[in-house]
C-alpha cells in the first residue's frame, strides 16, 4: 500500500504511525533518564551563586552562545562550527515538522505556510547542504590534515578521534535522509499530479530529486519511508549518544555560558555563602574529591566540546609542563561519567590528586587566564585549579620549595624574610634621595594618594628602580603621594591563587586597615598583581589604578612631554603582563604610551593583548621549580625577536624577573635588553631645567 505520509505507512510489521509514536517515546524518555543521571552529581556538587545579573547574563548568552562570538579566533575551525550552528538552528523547526509528520500527516509548523514555508524551505534545503559539507570537511580534517591541537597525549588519556568522526558521520547521515525524504515526497507528489513546490538549485534535495525523479511512485514510496525511519531513529539515536561524549555541549553550553562568571580577575570564595569570618566552620578546604566542585564547574566538564584550543593557548603546556587544561576537563569528565554510570549506581569518590590529577600538573598553572580568554564556551579553570591548590594546603600538601616563603609572608609579611622596616629602603638611596622625595605615611604626612609598592619592588634590588622611576614619574606630573612603608605588607595577590586563603585574608586585613587609616583618596601601584587584588580580592579601598594608566592620562592631557628616542637602532615591543591584560584588560594605556615618545619604533608580537603569552611569574611562580622542557620566559623572548624587536617593554615587576633571566638563558644579552615601561617613561621624559634654587627633591625635575 502507497501513500503520502510515512503515518500511513502499513507495509511493515505496525502501521507507521504506531511505529513512530513509539520511536518518539522511547527516544524522548531514554533522553530524559540519561540526562536525569547526568545531572546526579551536579545535585551532590557544591553550591555556587549563579543567578543573579539576569540580564548581562541573556547579553552573554547572545554574544557567546548565539553570536558565536570567540569561534572565528580560529578561523577555519570556527567558520566551519558556525556554518554548523546556523545549520542546525535554521534546521531545527524542520526537523520538528519532520517528527510529527510521522504520526499526524497534514502537520504543518505554524507560520510555515504558504509563500513563508516554500521559502523557509528553500533556506533550509541550503543549511542542510551546507551542514553535510561541513561533516565532510570536518572528517578530513580530523582523519588526513589532523591539527596537533586535537591530539592527546598517552599520559592524558585516549584521543577522542574516532568518537568525533562517528558523531560527524551521524549529522551526516541525519542531513542526508532528511534530504532524501523531502526529495522522495516532492517526487512522488510530482507523479500523482499534485501541485509541487521548486526545490532550492543545487541543494542535496535538489540533487536526490533528480537521482529518483524518474523512480515508479512505489518506488518512490520505499525510499520515502525508508529515508524517514532512518532519519527518526538517527536523530534519537543522536540525542540519547550525545551526553556519552563530547557531543554533550550541544545541550549543555547554552546553560553554561548563561551562568559562566561575570567579573574578571576574581575569585570564587572557599564555599559560596560563607563569609570570611566564619570560615572556620569550614571542614575542609578547597577541592579534595569530584563531588567538592561546584555545580557549575561540573556543568563545564559537560559542556567543555574538546577542541584544544585552551591548551593550545596555556603557557605551561607550550613550555612542557605537566599541564593542558583541556585535559583537566575531559579527566573529570571520563570520571564523572565512570563514577555516575547511566546503569547502576554511582561509586565512592576517590581523592582526586593522586588519582586523576598530579600534584605538579595542578602547581604547574601561572593563573595567566589564556585557557579562559580563549574558550569559546566560557570554560572556567583559575577557580577551579585554585580550589584544588586550597584542598591540597588543607592537607598539608605544599611543594617543598614554597614552604619558606609562605612561613616568610606569614611572619614578615613579606616571601623573603626582609625585616619589615627595610621595606622602604628602596626610597632612602641617596641619589634617588637628590631627585626625589618621598613621604611614608604616618600621623604627620597625609596624601592624597597611595602608592602601593608591593613586596618584590620593595625588596627585590632590581625591582626597586622600578619603584623610583614610578615615585619620579608621580613627582614629575605632581601627584601628592605617599607610601605605607613598613605599614605595608604584601598584597596577598600570590598567595590566594596558591591557595592559602587564610594567609591572604590576614595580609588583605592588615593592609586595608593601614590603607583606611592613611585617609588617602585613591591608589597608584606599578604592580599589576597587587593592582588585580586590590581592585577585586580587596574589599573598602579607594579607587586603584596602574600606574600605566595615569601615565596615559597625563600624557593625553599633554601634560608629559617627552625627548626624542636617541638610538634608533632601538626596536620596541610591549608584553602585556597578564594581570594588567587580560584579566584587567588594559592593553591600551601602555601602549598609548609608548607611542607618544618621538621616533620610538614600536611592534607587536602574534601573541600580544588578550592572547598574550605568561612570562611564568604568576602564582608565586617565582618560588615553585616546576618539571618543564623549557622556561616560558625563553619562548616570550624569542617570539620577541620573531618580531623583530629588540627591546621589551613590559609593566609588572614579575615579567621584569623573568624576562631578564630568560634573556640570559637564551644567550641574548647584547642582543635584547628588558625595560618597565616606568623606567623607559622615567628616562624619555622631557624635564625643564631647574632654576638654581629649586629643591630637587620635591619638584620631580
Ligand atoms: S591559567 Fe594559564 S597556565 Fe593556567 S591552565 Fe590556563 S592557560 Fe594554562
Ligand atoms: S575548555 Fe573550552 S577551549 Fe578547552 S577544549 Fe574545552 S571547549 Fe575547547
């Protein structure tokens, strides 16, 4: 018997309407009880506050999700994932129709009708077209050209190839039967006479309607209903895989990029709604088993779709440190889906350092932010190494080569163990004495701003002359500024993103206070580190600046002039720290100023603003010897000198480190030099000549 609809249908064993009423059943209630499992461990997960900002949230969900935003960074990866995902949108109220017409005949979508529905059908004949090349051109590059960032390494797992190249070879057949099935009705409604609308030129069911056009309507008939089983039990069959593999994100990353964090450079607290103080009920610390991350982080292990490109941008992964974050996720996520099976029940957690992660893969993260910056589906991973740091200092378990450190920052306030009252002693040689003054805070000296120096330009003998271009510079545009002295103690910035929450709560504690108690309106630090913690772990401080971004102003407002560059051998090329980058998103200031000094030649590097590359010196990375194959400052000099620079200018004391070690393990000094972007400000500055019976130490001249 032949009719036009697969309802109809009754050659088989049931009649076809009964046969795809049950094929939507079943696939519908075996997707909701697989998914209802998948979300068993989120519900053990811990807490995390993630509803409020309704609204920004719906605006991230447009840029990210629908807008596709962050895809084209990888351009041919991400033009093909686009294609896909207007694909599939465009698709999807077709293939709705498309399962109802298996059990009620007339269906039509509402509003797809009439001259609407023959052109939505003609767009969509296209976006099929479009998503079976993209299948195809996907599978070649997975299985001939393989891009190194899909690759996976014996010591992290199995690559996921094979999985991927059988869900695109899904899709694929999806959009062929689909094509199949609109070609074979067209046809056959063709035969009988009725009224037939065009199909779009060149398009699969284009090409289908010429292949079986000239069929016998029985024929036609066969391959109809053929193509429509086959397309309802691939797209069940493709529902109820997804949440097996990566193919997950599909359902996941809208939920995931819609409750992804909102502030840059913060951190999330130990637990969500214990505050600082009472944290002391707290039992345990940080992330110590699965079931300690929170419910969103668990989301992201779902949602993370395993294209590398977080890894193929991490710092410690480039310089051949025991860490990828991609791997991090699908790590979870293999246990999470070996731990809450879809059958049976869900097994006793283990510890998850020693058993997934190693101790050095979780120390070996700079917090650089690169993995986040570049995730297209908002990934988290700072927050979530730092738990997993938190739960390790809990037990005890801290790298030998920080333990003397951290006692230091906890007695002296300071990772070096310098006494507390030699903290100002940066300021206190001699003639820097004869060029400038400046005031420490105590009951006498008031000012209207603060300059917070920070530990390592305090103490470090060659970070100081960071300190006294920054106290020059401020002298010279006349700033009334002060500094705390042994009123200081480190900003803490390091330790929380080791780990040690309470240490840092007792260093934030004690500056705040000291900060309060100066009355000073605003702060200027030189220190992008102590910059981000002042601006977001501190809490009831004045208004913060970098010190890059008040040079700016002032030269803007015209009120720094600078000298000619005299060496015009000179080639410059800035290197975004990526506490004052990416996780403050001050690219502009720095390099605002740079150009404003005459006949400075200026370049950039490929990795340069958000996609810049860690010096190494985040997370008191300056302590920690972690296992490397080379030093990342290393590979930073080096694309430097790709781009044909000769001078770094960079503007945070931890990058200065770092960059001028490397540049002599690279065994290029004399060829490259380093240079804070305050000291190159400091040296280029156009200053009147004094008059005879000027004070040089406090007219900044
Ligand atoms: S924050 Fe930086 S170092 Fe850490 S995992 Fe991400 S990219 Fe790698
Ligand atoms: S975390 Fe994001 S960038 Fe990394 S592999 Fe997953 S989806 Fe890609």
């Amino acid at each position: 018997m032949v009719g036009t609809s697969p309802a109809q249908m009754t050659d088989w064993l049931v009649p076809g309407r009964s046969l795809f009423l049950t094929i939507h059943i079943v696939g519908i209630a075996c997707f909701a009880y697989i998914v209802a499992k998948r979300l068993v461990p989120l519900i053990r997960a811990e807490r995390d506050f993630r509803f409020d900002h309704t609204l920004t949230r719906f605006e991230r969900v447009l840029k990210y999700w629908f807008g596709q935003w962050k895809h084209p960074r990888y351009r041919l990866a991400g033009i093909l994932h686009i294609f896909i995902f207007i694909g599939f949108i465009l698709l999807a109220a077709r293939a709705f129709s498309v399962l109802i017409v298996g059990v009620s005949e007339n269906f039509v979508m509402p509003g797809l009708s009439g001259k609407v529905g023959h052109f939505y059908d003609i767009v969509t004949d296209y976006a099929a077209t479009i998503v079976f090349l993209c299948m195809v051109v996907a599978a070649v590059r997975r299985l001939v050209f393989k891009p190194a960032r899909y690759s996976v390494p014996a010591k992290y797992g199995k690559a996921h190839t094979a999985d991927a190249v059988f869900l695109l070879g899904l899709i694929a057949i999806l959009m062929l039967a689909d094509s199949l099935f609109a070609a074979s009705m067209i046809a056959g409604h063709a035969l009988q006479g009725q009224p037939v609308e065009t199909l779009a030129f060149l398009s699969l069911p284009w090409m289908f309607q010429i292949a079986v056009g000239s069929s016998s309507f029985a024929t036609l008939w066969a391959v109809n209903v053929t193509a429509y089983l086959v397309h309802e039990v691939t797209f069940y069959f493709l529902l109820c895989y997804r949440p097996f593999g990566i193919q997950f994100h599909v359902e996941t990353s809208l939920f995931s990029i819609y409750f992804a964090k909102l502030e840059r450079g913060t951190l999330k607290p130990v637990r969500w709604g214990v505050p600082d103080e009472r944290l002391d009920e707290v039992k345990s610390f940080g992330v110590k088993k699965f079931e300690d991350f929170t419910w969103k982080h668990m989301l992201d292990f779902y949602s993370c779709a395993d294209c590398g490109r977080c890894a193929d941008n991490c710092p410690a992964n480039a310089a051949g440190r025991p860490l990828a974050p991609r791997f991090l996720t699908t790590k979870a996520r293999d246990y999470a889906f070996q731990h809450y099976p879809i059958f049976g029940k869900a097994n006793n957690s283990q510890p998850l350092i020693g058993g997934i992660y190693s101790e050095d893969e979780i120390w070996s993260c700079t917090t650089c932010g690169a993995c986040e910056e570049e995730c297209p589906l908002l990934v988290e991973y700072i927050d979530k190494i730092v738990d997993l740091r938190r739960g390790m200092i809990d037990d005890g378990n801290v790298p030998q080569s920080l333990q003397k450190p951290l006692k230091a920052l906890e007695s002296r306030g300071n990772p070096y163990g310098k006494m507390e009252k030699k903290r100002a002693d940066w300021a206190k040689a001699q003639d820097f004495q004869q060029s400038c003054s400046v005031k420490t805070l105590d009951t006498k000296n008031g000012a209207n701003t603060l300059y917070f120096v920070d530990s390592i330009t305090s103490y470090d003998d060659r970070m100081q002359s960071i300190g006294r271009s920054t106290a020059r510079v401020l002298s010279h545009i006349g700033e009334d500024f002060c500094i705390l002295g042994a009123a200081e103690k480190d900003s803490g910035h390091e330790v929380r993103r080791f780990g040690e929450e309470l240490l840092f709560i007792a260093l934030r504690d004690h500056n705040t206070d000291a900060i309060k108690a100066s009355g000073v309106q605003r702060i200027v630090t030189s220190d992008p580190h102590a910059y981000n913690a002042l601006k977001h772990d501190y809490k009831d401080v004045p208004p913060v600046e970098h010190i890059s971004q008040v040079i700016a102003r002032e030269v803007m407002a015209g009120k720094i002039q600078f000298n000619q560059v005299e060496d015009e051998s000179k080639v410059y090329v800035y290197h975004d720290p990526c506490y004052l980058g990416r996780h403050n998103q001050v690219y502009d200031a720095p390099r605002t100023v740079l150009d404003a000094i005459p006949g400075l030649k200026r370049v950039e590097m490929k990795r340069s603003r958000d996609r810049s590359f860690c010096c190494g010196g985040g997370g008191l990375m300056l302590f920690y010897e972690p296992k490397e194959e080379q030093r990342m400052g290393v590979l930073r000099v080096r694309m430097a000198a790709e781009a044909g620079a000769n001078v770094i200018v960079t503007a945070c004391p931890f990058c200065m480190v770092n960059i001028e070690d490397a540049i002599k393990v690279a065994g290029m000094e004399g060829k490259m030099s380093a240079i804070d972007l305050t000291e190159l400000v400091d040296l280029s500055i156009a200053r009147e000549k004094c008059p005879e019976e000027c004070e040089p130490a406090t007219c900044g001249g």
